[in-house]
C-alpha cells in the first residue's frame, strides 16, 4: 500500500469515528496527541420544556451515521445490521432486513423509501409496507442518505459521484463525477434537491448545483480555499449536507467558510471563515453553524455579521444544529441534546437520550425533531413552553 493511499485511508478512519478531529489529529505522521476533554455540563435554569414523544432502538449504526427521514407522520430509520422499519407516531407499521449492512441512512416519499448499502448497492422498498420494489448498483460504498423526490432516487457514493436513478424502476438516468483532490474526508454528506436543481457539495469545498433532468452542472461556487503546505493541510470538504431557505442555499466546508448562495446563478450573498464537519441550519433570522472545536454560532442570515457564539459546549463533539422556532437544538458525543434560545445563545433545556454519540443530522417533524443515536435510539422531542 502506498504511503498516499494509507494517509487517506487513515485520514478518513479519524473524521468517521470523530468528526470534530483537528488536522493534526487526523494526521498519521503526527505524534500521539493527549485525549481532549469534552467540556463539563453547564448548569442554568430551563427557560423551555423538552419532551419524549416516543423512543425506539432500531440497531447500531457503529461506524457509519445513520440519518433517518420524515415524511409526515411517518419516521423511516435503519441501522447497520440491514434492519430497515416505519414507524407512524412511535407504532411499528412494518419492518424487514435487507440482507445487507446498511452503510447511508434512509431517503424516503411516500411512495419509495431507499438505503445505500457498504457493497454500494442501492435498494429501494415501498413505503407502504416495506416490500422490495428493485436493487442497483452505483460506483462504491454508500456513505450519505439517498434523496428521494421528483421521481427520483439520488445517491452519492463514497468516490463522491452523484447517481440519479428513476424511482418507478432503478434504472440510471445520469450519473456527475468530477476529478478529486489527492486526499479527501470521508463523509456521510448527502445532496439536496431544490426544485429543477441538485445542491452538492464536493472535496475542495466546491458546492455544485446539479440539473435534475440530465445531471449537468449548472453552477459551481468555491465555499472553501485549499490552502497549506501539505496534503493534509489543503483537506477542505465540504462534509456535511447543504440547506436551503426560500432562494438562497447555505453550506459550510471543513477546513474553509460558512456561506450563503443565490441558488438562481450561484452567486455568494457573504461567506465567513469557520471550519465545520458537522454542519448548519438556518431561519428567517440567522444561520447557525456547529464548528469543529464544539462551539456554535450564529451569523445574520442576510449580510454574515456575527450575532452571538456559544463556546460551553467545547470539545463535546456536536451534531449539526436543527431551528425550532425561537430556539435551535444540537446533539453531542455523549447523547445530550442542547437547545439554545435563537435570540442570544443561552442555554434554554437539555435532555439525555442513551449516552451514545448522536452524529446523525437531526430531522425535523412536524411538531418537533427526531435524533438516532450510534447505538441505534431514534427519539422524537418536542419543545413545550
């Protein structure tokens, strides 16, 4: 093996298993680096309840992070041993094993819900209940969760090619790729689908919009400039799904910026340099963004001017933040669930799931959110005032 194909592979074994790694964490020729403590809980008074709906265990996800997708209702999760389930409101509607470890979250409508598996196969179910509608193949291992939508599958394999397949039938409709840079992170980001478009981002901290009629490129913007005298210091991916808000799309780049898009020609509105693998959500107020040393911002929505910074959450290992209205909620490491007042940052509740690290998007739900854990606990909260 290679010394170049070894440092890859281990530089993608270190931001798997700790997506808040620093570079010189993830580099295999640096010397053993002390354990960094997560930050002690801070104590406040609650200013919001936080509530259990309901809670399952669905299986672990081990080292892969599983997302699980909402429709309605409906809450579709899957876990690393081929365990693929509905639930309607917390009751089981139906579950199967797909026969193959599931490696990329669940994409799901209403009428077809979709895994990617670690052979790269994409296997797609009726949602209704749960039996095989067809199987395909794309290039390599499925990190993300498929998107499911406008009549079709998209999926995007680990060599990060993005794959468009019909829903009705599985049979490939494009497939985009574009050269790679030497080294890249290995990641779970998914794509996102706004309206005749595809928003991905790639390694090298390009953000791409893609025709969702023929897979060609539409636009590209650079969120993020690889810079450093190495390989490993000109690592900037963009790591974690884009979001959308109206006309506008945000997306963050490890190792790069946050930034805000006109969709429509791919123009930047304002971009600010912060390093996130966990990614960021945003409102009519402003974008907030779980950067890599465990702290979260937000920046105004329309000009990128800093609003406030909650850093008590230091080395905790954060999820991507989720809006509820007038707070944001973000998972950590150890199974906490944050929520933070929007205004100002302060801590408004918190409540614990398993103990296990939720790194996992969170999902929201028509009355709250869903959260699944690495060891497999999928719990739909709800704030109450």
């Amino acid at each position: 093996m290679s010394g170049l194909v070894r440092s890859s592979l281990l530089l993608s074994l270190g931001v798997l298993l700790g997506a808040c790694s620093t570079i010189d964490k993830l580099n295999p020729f640096s010397p053993p680096a002390t354990k960094i403590k997560p930050a002690e809980l801070v104590n406040f008074q609650p200013t919001v309840g936080i509530k259990t709906q309901w809670s399952l265990s669905v299986g672990k996800s081990d080292e892969y992070t599983l997302t699980p997708a909402v429709v309605g209702d409906s809450v579709y999760v899957g876990s690393k041993n081929g365990t693929l389930a509905r639930y309607d409101n917390g009751r089981e509607v139906w579950r199967t094993n797909v026969g193959q470890t599931i490696s990329g979250g669940v994409g799901a409508d209403r009428q077809v819900v979709a895994v990617g598996t670690a052979k790269g196969e994409v296997l797609a179910f009726d949602s209704a209940d749960g039996k095989p509608k067809w199987q395909t193949r794309a290039s390599s291992e499925i990190l993300a969760a498929p998107a499911v939508g406008q009549g079709l599958v998209i999926v995007r394999s680990g060599d990060s090619r993005v794959f468009a397949f019909e829903q009705a039938d599985g049979k490939r409709k494009w497939v985009y790729q574009r050269s790679m840079p030497a080294l890249t992170l290995r990641t779970n980001a998914g794509v996102l689908l706004a309206g005749p478009g595809i928003l991905a981002g790639f390694p090298g901290g390009r953000l791409v919009a893609i025709a969702t009629a023929n897979g060609a490129a539409l636009w590209e913007l650079s969120i993020a400039q690889p810079k450093g005298a190495t390989e490993l210091e000109r690592v900037a991916d963009i790591t974690s799904t884009p979001v959308l808000d109206v006309r506008h799309a945000c997306a963050v780049a490890f190792q790069g910026r946050a930034a805000c898009i006109d969709i429509s020609n791919g123009s930047s509105l304002w971009s600010r340099e912060i390093s996130s693998s966990a990614g960021l959500d945003v409102d009519s107020k402003a974008v907030y963004v779980s950067d890599d040393k465990g702290a979260v911002h937000a920046f105004d929505r329309y000009t990128g001017a800093s609003l406030w910074k909650q850093t008590a959450l230091a080395n905790r290992g954060l999820s991507r933040p989720i809006t509820l209205g007038n707070h944001i909620a973000v998972g950590d490491a150890q199974g906490y669930i944050h929520v933070l007042r929007r205004d100002d940052g302060a801590f408004a509740a918190r409540i614990s799931t398993d103990g296990s690290p939720i790194a996992a998007e969170p999902q929201s739900t028509e009355n709250g959110f869903v959260v699944q854990t690495k060891n497999g606990g999928v719990y739909a909260l709800t704030l109450e005032k």
